[in-house]
C-alpha cells in the first residue's frame, strides 16, 4: 500500500464516534481527501476526547462504536475510495487498567509486571493519588501516598509528568504483540506512531512494525531545523511539523524588533522541568551511574538533558548531539556519565537517558519555554524555532528539494491537535512582523489601560487576542488560564496563586469589547487571509503528503487544545463546498469559502500525482513578494509580505512561464498571464495547470 494523495485528521470523541466519522465520508470524497486520518481508536478512558489514554489495547473503543462500528466506518471509506490512518500510542496506557490492576493484586508475580517500566528494588509501586496529607495507604505489592510525592519519588516511567499515564515496555515482544495484535488485524492504510521518542529503541520498534504492516508509517517525531530522521528508521517521514516551520516561516517578514534572549529562557525552564516535575526520572537514571556520589549523579544526569540540541540522541546514531549535550554541560560529574554511557549505548543508563532527554525537552521547550518567551508567538510552534525570524525563499525552496528526494511520503501539517495555535492564527500573527512598530505601540497603549502584570503573559495575551479575534470570553479565559499555569512562573497546576489566578480569569471580559481590538484586528485581518491562502495552497501542492486538521478547510481560528478539539459544522462546509462545485467563485471574506476553494481544487490536482520540485522565480520590483514552484507540470504561486506589497504594488513584476504552452488558473478557471498584477488580482495565489 501506498500513501494516500492526502489525510483529513478528525478527533474522534464520545459525540463524534466512527458513525459521524462514516457519514462525513462523502464530504471528504467530493473535497479531494486520500484518506481519514483518525485519533487513537482503541479502548480509552471513559469520556477521553483525544483518546491517547488507552484501557484497552485489544479491542475497538466502546463509545465511539466498538468494533462493529469501526468495520462500518472503513466499509463507509471504502465506498468512497477513502483510505484509513489511525493513529496509535505505543508508548503508555491509562492506569488503573485490567493489567496494571493485576499488577497492583500480584506484584512481581503478575503475567503483567513485565508489561509496565517499573522500579521494583523498593517492592512495590508508589501510586500518588491521595490528597495532600493524607497518611500513606499500604496494599500488599502497592501503597497509596500523598501526590504531591509523584514528581519527586515516582518509581514507574510514565508519559512526561503524567502518572495516570504509565509506560509500557513495547521493546518487549510479548508486550508488542499484546498491544498492537488488534490494530494490526484491522487493515489499515496508514499508522501514525505518537511520541516515539519514549520508547527504549524507537529504531528496533519500526523494525518490528514493519514485520507486520507495509502501509504508509508515518512519526510524530518533532525534528529541529538542522535535524533529520535517523536513516535506519524504515519509515516515510515524520507527522509534519518540520513542514509546517518552514511554509509558515517563507511567510513571516525577516525583523529585529521582536527578538533576542530566548536560549536564556528555554535553558532556564528546561532546568527547572529537570529539577521539579521530572526529578524522580533524574533520580532513577543517577542511580545507574557508577562511582558517583548520588546528589552528582544528579546534577549530571540533568544538565546534559537540559543541553540537548535536539530532543534525544539515537545511540550509536546522532552520537554528535551527545557530544554537543555533554560538552555544555558543567557538571564534574559528566565525565563519568558519559564514559559509561560510550562504553554500553544499548545499555540501561543509556537507554534511559535518551528516553528522558526527549521528555526534558518538551516539557521545558514546548510546555514552558513556549509560554514564557512571548515576543511573537506566531513562531511558537511545536517544532519551532523562535529565534529564526522568517526563512527566505531560497532556503524554502532547497529544504523543499530535499524533502522530495529523501522523504517525498513525510506527512506535511499546517494545524494538528497538538499545534499551539491554528494555522490561521499564525498566518495573521504573521503579519505583525511587517508592522512590528505600530503593533508594539498598539500593544503597550492598551496594556496601560488593561495589562496583565506578569509581562510575558500579558504579551501572550495581547497576541492572543488580535490573532484569533473574534473569540469567547470564555475561550479566551481558558486558554489564558492554561498558559499562565504552563509557564510556572506566577503561577502553575501544582502550586496556584489564587490572586494572579483572579486577574487572569477577568482580564478577557476587560479587553474583549475594546474599540481599539476591533479596529486593529481589522487593519491586519485582510493581510492575515493572503498568509492563509498563501500557506495552504504551499502546503497542498509542495512535497509530502498534506494533512488538513478537522475544520481547517475554512477559517479556524483556535489555540492549544482543547480550544482546537471544539465540534465542526460539516453542514455549513457542504453547502458552500456544492457552491464551490456549481462554479461560485467566493471573495476573501469573512466565510472563509475562498479557502475552502483554494483546498478543494489542489486536492484535486494533487490527486493527478505531483513529481519532482523546480523552483520558479519573479523578476521585477516586488519579486520578492511572491514563492512560486512547478511540479509535474502544475505551477503553485502564493503572495508573499502582503502589507509591504501593498505598499509599493506589484508594478511590472513578471513570473515567467515555461514558454510555448497556455496555462490556466484552475482557482479563476482564466488563462494565466506573465503579469503578476493581473495573475492575482482575483485571489492572492494561484495554481496553474496546462491547457484549459
């Protein structure tokens, strides 16, 4: 099996089951979709809306329709020529489970305990579920304890700082074939694996998946900008989130005003996740070091995590990241540490110190660093590099070239339910980075009147609300109140402070209605729509294979989850989609109907077969202003700074095409001109195909 043209990622959910998903399969059909791409589908919690806490691995999740219902819902694809991906979670299970309760009845003695990464030497597992200060409850092979004692003392791995999520050992046959033998049975066209870098050898895990299953495989693997997938991996790629830096970046204005000092603040809040809620990980892999004292064990251990370049190394692959980790860091104790580490790459202290590192990472980059370094936070993303303003149109086009020779399968994403912001979202924060001047000021007039008093948060704030402007009060509560707490500065989920909390909670009822809002949304909303259209028409016609996130296909304006997990209305999206189809030519408006003609006819040329990547380029005054590539005889054209555009006009700006053939514009149905004043006076891009 191949990988499909294209995948539409839904969030299945008690109350959009695999019946909801089948009767969207029409819908998907006449948008140009290759496949449904699925969130995990096995047995999860009850009422889990994202479904990575998986019960039960060998079974269909109930509430979204068991077993019967999954069988209706590929049936239902099938129908329509869809494909299925599923996502899967090899990494952890939700606990309590069957297994882990007949661990916590049996101890070492359960056919289970092998299953989950657990700590015996003490005897038995620490389960931090009680309430603070409560006296510890002993079982025979288990003992309950306050749960504030988790982060500190936790003796079974677990996903991140999550307890109820405990680690199983899939590098184990028996345990990999107990947890993957239903999904396997099910024929699917494609697996997402989530959070490989938890795995003890993520490189051996795809080995012995592809024993099983020779479909698309792709993996959420977050790659840095200078990073690739290690080459012995027998899989297609990665999730995207690599992609989606690289086309959001080609279109954010290269600018000084916003940047500096965010390696100080990611090292900080790295160093603060190694020492707080990850301590009990750094503990268990101090103790595996050799002829150190304990407390510089310690140190060691997590002053190489916290220097990372990357998330974690492959040992014996990616060996130069180890080396970069060990050499910042100053800890007398790294020498010891790494010689052991050296002398046995396959080995416990070594394999748990990658798996780890990646958690360090994440937690400190994404989960804080992420929310603290709030200067602009269209850069922000998973995979991000908020230092890297804008990426130039020659770098776009040669990382482009690379992905179509060595990964032309990879996933590429623009929104996933993991992003921070919505692609919308980005693409109109965008244009602050061509006015950063009169935003600062737009910014700092209003934070007089109704600032939040913790800097970076009301920075975040600000941003926040011109980029996904209009939103709730209640939305935009929430997501503050997450942000405030991630960034564990004053205030976090473990320790509140009831005041700060109050002033967060009251700030978007202050602002919301705000003239000034309004008005600035306004002047940036118009050029926001050009990013919009610009980056998706990229994404759909450039190398790999392009996810659209559930609802994308017109405006969505959401941030972090669970903002981004709200219901779709498929009924509105019908209706201008049969518009769409009967030749209505939308404006850039408000409906978002222009994007969703943008995706419906590059699904659709997609699904023709696009091959190879030759950059195109504009000459004239504005020529930086435009990216533009063929492919397999289809010419992709997207706008590029809008708001400077605007300024000067296209002018005599040409875009030179293959000579010798008529070209047609399938977003206007007209024939294509040099000119690119004429070219894109309807739509900010355009996409090209021969002939008529």
């Amino acid at each position: 099996m191949g990988a499909p043209s294209s995948t539409y990622r839904v969030q299945l959910t008690p109350e959009f089951t695999f019946a909801d998903a089948a009767g969207i399969a029409d819908y998907l059909a006449r948008l140009g979709i290759g496949a449904l791409y699925a969130s995990p589908m096995l047995d999860a919690r009850e009422g889990s809306t994202h479904g990575y806490d998986v019960v039960d691995p060998t079974r269909a999740r109930p509430e979204l329709g068991g077993d019967e219902g999954r069988r209706a819902l590929q049936q239902s694809l099938q129908r329509h020529d869809l494909g299925l991906v599923v996502d899967i979670v090899p990494n952890h299970m939700v606990v309590p489970n069957p297994w882990w309760d007949d661990v916590l009845a049996h101890g070492q003695n359960s056919k289970y305990a092998r299953y989950f990464d657990i700590d015996w030497s003490s005897g038995k597992v620490l389960l931090p579920v009680l309430a603070e200060g409560s006296p510890e409850e002993p079982g025979e092979h288990f003992v309950r304890v306050d749960w504030r004692r988790g982060n500190s003392e936790l003796n079974y791995r677990r996903f991140f700082d999550i307890t109820e999520l405990a680690a199983i050992r899939v590098e184990d046959p028996e345990v990999f074939e107990a947890t993957h033998r239903e999904v396997l049975s099910w024929g699917v066209t494609g697996l997402r694996v989530d959070h490989p870098d938890g795995l003890a050898d993520p490189g051996g895990y795809f080995r012995r998946l592809r024993e099983h299953f020779d479909g698309w495989l792709v993996v959420e693997k977050i790659l840095g900008p200078d990073e690739s997938l290690p080459q012995s991996w027998p899989v297609d790629g990665t999730t995207g989130y690599d992609a989606l830096r690289e086309v959001c970046g080609v279109f954010i204005a290269p600018t000084e005003r916003f940047g500096g000092g965010f390696h100080e603040v990611e090292h900080a809040s790295r160093q603060q996740v190694a020492d707080s809620i990850l301590v009990a990980e750094v503990r268990r892999i101090a103790r595996l070091v050799q002829g150190v004292p304990f407390k510089e064990a310690c140190q060691a251990v997590a002053e190489v995590m916290v220097n990372f370049p990357v998330y974690r190394s492959y040992l014996p692959e990616g060996l130069g990241h180890w080396e970069t980790a060990v050499q910042r860091a100053k800890s007398p104790a790294v020498h010891a540490l790494d010689e052991q580490v050296r002398a046995d790459p396959h080995g416990e202290l070594a394999t748990r110190i990658q798996q780890t590192s990646g958690m360090v990472v994440a937690k400190g980059t994404e989960d804080t660093a992420f929310y603290r370094y709030t200067n602009f936070v269209a850069l922000n993303e998973v995979g991000g590099s908020p230092d890297r303003f804008g990426l130039p149109v020659d770098e776009f086009h040669q990382r482009a070239a690379v992905r179509e020779a060595q990964s032309p399968q990879a996933m590429t994403a623009l929104s996933t339910h993991d992003t921070k912001r919505s692609e919308d979202v980005r693409a109109r924060l965008a244009v602050l980075a061509e006015i950063p001047d009169d935003y600062l000021a737009f910014e700092a007039a209003m934070s007089e009147q109704n600032g939040i008093s913790e800097p970076t948060l009301n920075r975040l704030a600000w941003q926040s609300l011109v980029g996904a402007y209009p939103i709730t009060e209640e939305r935009l509560g929430q997501y503050l109140e997450k942000a405030s707490r991630e960034a564990k500065i004053r205030t976090s989920w473990v320790d509140r402070d009831a005041e700060f909390d109050a002033e967060v909670s009251a700030w978007p009822a202050k602002v919301l209605n705000a003239p000034e809002v309004a008005a600035f949304v306004e002047r940036i909303k118009a050029p926001g729509w050009s990013n919009s259209l610009g980056q998706k028409l990229v994404q759909l016609t450039a190398p790999g294979v392009p996810d659209l996130y559930q609802g994308t296909e017109l405006w969505d304006f959401s941030l972090v989850d669970p903002d981004n997990r709200r219901p779709v209305d498929y009924a509105v999206r019908r209706e201008l989609l049969e518009r769409i189809d009967d030749g209505w030519l939308p404006e850039v408006d408000d409906s978002g109907a222009a994007k969703l003609l943008v995706v419906r006819k590059a699904l659709h040329v997609r699904k023709r077969g696009l091959h190879g990547y030759r950059p195109l380029r504009a000459e004239g005054p504005a020529a930086d202003h435009v990216l533009a590539f063929e492919r397999s005889g289809v010419l992709t054209v997207a706008t590029r700074l809008p708001v400077t555009l605007a300024q000067k006009g296209w002018q005599d700006t040409v875009l030179p095409l293959p000579s010798g053939l008529e070209w047609t514009d399938v977003l206007t149905g007209r024939p294509a001109s040099e000119d690119l004043a004429g070219l894109l006076d309807r739509y900010p891009v355009a996409l090209l195909v021969r002939g008529g």
